[in-house]
C-alpha cells in the first residue's frame, strides 16, 4: 500500500513541478518588465515605489535576488522623506527574518522607534507596531508585546489594513501562546482567518491557518494542527507562493516526525528542500537538510545525519540563522550521543544553548538543558544531570510549551531509579503516565495518517479534474479550430486580394512620392546653381578686376617692379583659389582664410597701405579640420573696403575672427570705416550691398534647413553712438572634415 502512495506522490510531484516550471516563463516576464519600468522611470518617487515593487516579487519568488537589492533599497530611500524611508527599513528587516538573521531583524525594528515619534501616518504606526509586538514577544515582554499588537490592531480597522490587521492578530494569537493561554491564541488566530479572508488573499489565508496550526502543535493536538497545516498548504498551492509551499511542507514533515511516520515525513522534507531551492532561499534550504538529519538519526544513519546536519551549518553560519544553528548543533548533539560520543555531544549542545541565548529562545534553551542532561545521566554524573533537567522543567513551567515537560519527567524518573531513589522515581513516573493520560499527541498517528490520506485524495481528485478540463477544454478547442477551418479558404483569398491591391497602391504612392521627391531635388539643385553663379559673379566683380588691373598698369608705368610684381602674384593666386573654391559646397578654413588674406593684401597694396587689417581664427579650427561655405565673408569684407571708404580714414581697420561656440560657427567682421547710414546716400552702393547680404542670407537658410541648426546673420554698428563702423555676426553650422581628420 505504502508503496502504491510512494508512485502516486511521485507522478504527483512531476505533474505539479511542470505546472511550476510553466508559471516560471511568465514570472521570468513579469521580472523583465518590473526591471524594465525600473530603469524606464524618471521621477524619483515612482522609481524608488517600482524598486520596491520589485523586491516584493523578490521575496516570493527568488530570496536571495531579494537580500542582494536591500542596500540599494535603503540607499536610494535616504534622498527620502522619513515617511518613506519606513517601507526601506520595513523592507530591510522583512528580508533579514526571512533569511533567518532574527537578530538584524530586530535591531532593524528598535532603532527605527525614535523616528517613528516624526510620524503621523496610522498606516505606519500600525504596520510598525505589529512588528514592535512581534520583537517583545520574541523577548518574553508578553504584556509590552500585548500593547504594542493591539494599537495596531486597533489602527487596523478599515478596510484599506485587512491584511497588515490578519497580521497582527496572528501575532497576538503567537503571544498568547508562548504565554501558555491557550483559549486567547485560537481566538485571536481565528479572528487572523476572519480578516485574511475578508480581503480574499489566499497567501494571508494561508499565513492565518498556519499561525493556527503552530498553536495547536505548541499545545500537543498534533491532529488538529496537520489538518490545518494541509489547509495552509493548499492555500500556498493555489497562490503558488513557493516561499510558502516550503515552509508548510517542512512543518507538516515535523508533525509526521512526531509519530514516527518517519518515511513520510522524509517525503515532506525533500519536498520542502526541492521548493526553497527553486527561489534560491538558502535558509528554507538549510532547515530541510537539518530535518532530514532529524530522519537519519531516527534510523540510526548517522553518517547521513552528520553530512546533511554540517552541509545546513555552512548555509546558516552565512545567514547568521542563530535559532536555525541552534537546531542544528542539537541535531549533531544528539548524533553524537547515540554514538556515545559525550564529548562532541556536549560540544554541540553548549554550541546550541550560545545561539537560543542569543536570541532569547526559552523554549529552545529548556530542550537543550533536557538533552545536556541525558548525556551527563548515561556518563554517570547524576548530580549534574539533574542540576540541568530541573533547570528544563522550571523553564518549561513558566516559558514554552508544558506538554513537552513529560520527556522530562521520564528522564528524571529513570535517573531516580538508577541511583536507587525509588520514591522519586515513582513521583516523577506517575506524572510522566498522568501525561500521556491526557496527551493525545501519540493517539493521533492514526488519525493523521488519514488527514494525510484524504488531503492525497483531494490532490488526486484535482489532478484529474484539471486533466478532464485539459481534455473538454482541446475537444472545444478542436471543434472551433474544425469551424474556422470550413472558412479559411475564403478568408485566404479575401486576403490575397486585399495584400494585392494594398501592394499596387503602396507601389504607385511610392512612384509619385519619389518622382516629387527627384523634382524637389532637382529644383533645389538649379536653385544652388543659380546662387553659386550669382556670388560668383558678385565675387568676380568686373569693377574689382578693372581696379586691380588699373593698379598693375600703374606700377609697371611708374617703373615700380617690385610692387607690381608682388601685386600681380597676389591676383593670380587669389583668382585661382576663387575660381577653384567658388563651385564647392565646403572648404577648409585653411584655404578660407588664405583667399580673404590674399584678397586684403591686395587691397591694401591698391591703397597704399592706408588701413590695416587682422583676421584671427581659434587653434581648435584647425585641429579639428573646421570646414566652411567658400567666400561666405567676402562679400563684407568687399563692402568694408570699397563702400566703408577705409582709406579715406585714419587709422581705418578691418579685423576678421572665427569662433567655436556651442557647436556653431562664429564669424565677425568689424570695420572702424563711415558706416552704414552715410553709404546709402550712394543708391548703388545701397544696391550692391543688398545684394551680398541677401545672397548671403540665403546661403544660410539653405545650410540651417540641411543641418537643422539655427545660423544667424546680424549687421550692427561698430560705434552705435557716432553710427560708424559696421559689425557683422555671421553664425554658421560647424562641420568637420572626418575624413582628413587625423
């Protein structure tokens, strides 16, 4: 029979771990799109609340993910008010107790207190003190913890704080019971179930069974505590809290532990270690292997018990787990004395009793006291036998749980009977047997060997239920696949001619667009012809070369080789550089800058160095191979010299400098010459000088729509107060020559 159960749970267990691995993809999904909308955010307050929203689904799905984000939590939380800093430091002490650092977890909680005092929100104060409640009923405050749990429960009592009033109800019902007041904790634990189930989270139902569950354990009616434990463990299945599924299974392995079903309580275990390893929860993990060890030691496999006890100690010490340390020594203590081995026995039972101290485990140190004295009663020291068996029982009169006293008595009796004492033997023996009188916990396998029967049945009967609506659920789906099939065709059809005619259309729209797209651009391109040609014109200025060549005429007349000569090189070098540079779109401001020098030069050759000129460029220009539109300042600097009339005045200048600034071009042009109001008395002067700067206007127009800057041409007063002189701003795109960029 036991072996049909033993093929049953295992096709079982595949069938719902598969079911596991299909939720897997989608939580994976749902992790990427959390990270993602993280990383998306940009106001502050919405990413810190994404941020925690992902550590929330960390704490379910994957515990370590969720330790490893704790100090970019609490970091990012102090650019916070302290209102929210709380849910930091809540996160904070949350994954400390999960992972088992029970003593992080309560400092977190204290040294939150004196800012609590800052805070007006109820929310907070209610979600605090619950967990306020929950450290003084750790450290045995019964009455401090009491206060503390019911102010929350009272700031609990809307709608909007079911689950945080589940909560604490079921911290209240935890403190009655380490109290010893039985009736008040399965009241209290009943009222957690009322409120989880109001808010219809089958988690925080499963949380409130659970809490019930451990109240019966604590008080010995182990057959009410599994049936409500394999209540819990539905809840978690139907959730798919996994966190939960492994909590649940260790602690009904326990309660099969208890009566020595040891063969399923093995079952339980593994399940447990299998769950916490699929959310990485080293903890959970741990406690399964200390466990199984629990099993070993029952069967005598003490090898097992000592590898599995020492591979959860390398998990925990990480952990820093103190009471799951303490389990563990235990386990290896008691490994140890069944081999006689007293001295590692005790080594392990004294390293048990440092952690329960550390963390104020009452309950814990009285069963370690109990196994102390065992050793030291087979080692013959009866004296120091009893000095720690009676210190378990006084414990256990005023902390923990009473029922557990009996394996003490039975000890004690048994040591009074070695040593001859037979009136206490017999004292201690009738109050042992008065015990298992009223015990029921050994009266119970039976009964839960059933619970675990029926609750396997309910699992088999879901199982097939879910495969008969796998099965109705295809059948539907291959008469509606069977329906559209008759109609596909005409549907493929429809389609193809939709598609077809889709693509004629999209065909001839794209035709038209690229014929007006060619006629734009061709247009565009006469358009720059036609302007290149006109500035070329404008540069070649007919009246420029009948000057220059007046000049030269007479040099050679006045016999004056040398400046003729040097007036004639300058004129055929720059009538070079113009005519080579005039039909590109870009040149270097190398060549720019050589052509205006040429052009000046010769200029102040014509009027016998009248006026003096400077044209300066930044150092970055030519570093970085700055290109420029050719002969873009010419046209002004034409315009300073012809119609400023500079030679006319003394100390006349003209000074020419090109800028970097903010990823644009910069060029001025400054002359000291008449100005701008006494050149229009002379209408053709007026007219030329229009001409430049609207040849050069457009110019700019052109380059800002192809570069999609903001180019500028500004034409101001040198001396605004006198209105001579004439400043011109030229403010281009800035292009580089990447490819003779060295």
């Amino acid at each position: 029979m036991r072996k049909n159960f033993s093929h049953f749970f295992s096709l079982l267990f595949i069938l719902f771990w598969s079911s596991i691995y299909t939720i897997a993809y989608s939580q994976t999904s749902h992790e990427k799109n959390l990270i993602k909308s993280y990383k998306n955010e940009n106001n502050r307050i919405k990413k810190f609340n994404r941020l925690l929203t992902l550590g929330e689904y960390y704490k379910i799905n994957n515990i370590t993910k969720a330790d490893s984000i704790r100090h970019i939590i609490i970091k990012e939380s102090e650019q916070f008010p302290d209102s929210i800093k709380f849910y930091a430091f809540l996160y904070n002490g949350e994954i400390a107790k999960k992972i088992g650092n029970q003593k992080e977890y309560f400092k977190i909680i204290v040294d939150f207190q004196p800012i609590l005092n800052k805070l007006n929100s109820n929310t907070i104060r209610a979600c605090y003190y619950k967990h306020l409640g929950f450290y003084y009923s750790s450290m045995q405050e019964i009455e401090t913890a009491d206060f503390y749990l019911k102010q929350s429960i009272k700031l609990s009592q809307n709608k909007t704080h079911q689950k945080n009033l589940s909560e604490a109800y079921s911290f209240l019902a935890n403190n009655f019971m380490v109290s010893n007041k039985k009736d008040s904790a399965l009241f209290y634990s009943k009222k957690a179930i009322s409120s989880a189930r109001r808010i219809k989270d089958k988690s925080a139902l499963a949380e409130a069974f659970n809490t019930q569950a451990e109240i019966y354990s604590f008080f010995g009616q182990l057959e009410l505590s599994v049936a409500k434990n394999l209540i819990s463990l539905q809840m978690a299945e139907e959730s798919y809290n996994i966190y939960l599924l492994a909590k649940y299974t260790r602690e009904i392995g326990k309660s099969q532990k208890l009566i020595y079903n040891l063969n399923d309580a093995e079952y339980y275990f593994k399940r447990s270690f299998d769950y916490a390893l699929k959310i990485f929860d080293k903890r959970q993990m741990s406690l399964a292997l200390t466990n199984l060890a629990s099993v070993h030691l029952e069967r005598d496999e003490f090898s097992k018990a000592i590898q599995n006890a020492n591979r959860s100690i390398n998990y925990l010490t990480n952990l820093n787990d103190l009471n799951g340390l303490g389990e563990t020594h235990t386990i290896l203590g008691l490994v140890y004395k069944e081999q006689k081995i007293y001295d590692l026995a005790s080594i392990n039972f004294n390293k048990a009793l440092v952690y329960y101290e550390s963390t104020n485990n009452k309950e814990k140190i009285a069963s370690v006291y109990h196994n102390v004295g065992t050793v030291f009663k087979e080692q013959g020291k009866y004296k120091n036998a009893l000095n720690y068996l009676n210190r378990s029982v006084a414990i256990r009169e005023q902390y923990g749980a009473q029922n557990q006293i009996y394996q003490t008595y039975r000890t004690i009796a048994d040591l009074y009977k070695e040593i001859r004492n037979n009136e206490k033997s017999l004292k201690y023996m009738e109050l042992y047997l008065n015990y298992l009188d009223s015990n029921t916990a050994l009266q119970s396998a039976t009964k839960i060997a059933e619970l675990s029967e029926s609750y396997r049945s309910e699992q088999r009967e879901r199982l097939i239920n879910s495969q008969a609506d796998s099965i109705q659920r295809k059948e539907q789906e291959r008469k509606l696949t069977a329906s559209k099939l008759e109609n596909s065709q005409l549907r493929n059809n429809l389609q193809t001619y939709i598609i077809l005619a889709f693509l004629i259309i999209a065909f001839l729209a794209g035709i038209i667009i690229f014929y007006r797209w060619n006629e734009t651009k061709i247009k565009q391109q006469q358009k720059e012809a036609e302007m290149s040609q006109t500035l070329l014109r404008a540069q070649m200025n007919p009246h420029f070369i009948f000057n220059a060549m007046s000049v030269i005429q007479s040099y050679i007349y006045d016999n004056d080789l040398k400046k003729s000569e040097k007036f004639l090189i300058n004129f055929s070098r720059l009538m070079r550089l113009i005519l080579e540079n005039s039909p590109k779109e870009y040149i270097s401001i190398n060549t720019e800058i050589e052509i205006l020098k040429k052009y000046l030069e010769m200029q102040k050759l014509r009027f016998e160095e009248r006026f003096e000129f400077d044209v300066i460029a930044e150092e970055i220009l030519f570093e970085e191979n700055t290109i420029i539109p050719p002969m873009i300042t010419q046209p002004f600097i034409e315009n300073a010299i012809e119609h400023g009339q500079l030679h006319k005045i003394k100390g006349g200048f003209i000074k020419i400098h090109f800028r970097k600034q903010k990823n644009m071009l910069t060029i001025s042009i400054i002359d000291n010459g008449i100005g701008r109001k006494a050149s229009k008395k002379n209408k053709k002067v007026s007219a030329h000088k229009s001409m430049a700067m609207n040849i050069t206007r457009e110019r700019i127009k052109n380059l800002n729509k192809k570069s999609k800057t903001n180019g500028t041409l500004i034409v101001e007063d040198y001396d605004k107060k006198l209105e001579t002189g004439t400043k011109i701003l030229i403010s281009l795109p800035y292009s580089i020559d990447y490819q003779n960029l060295v």
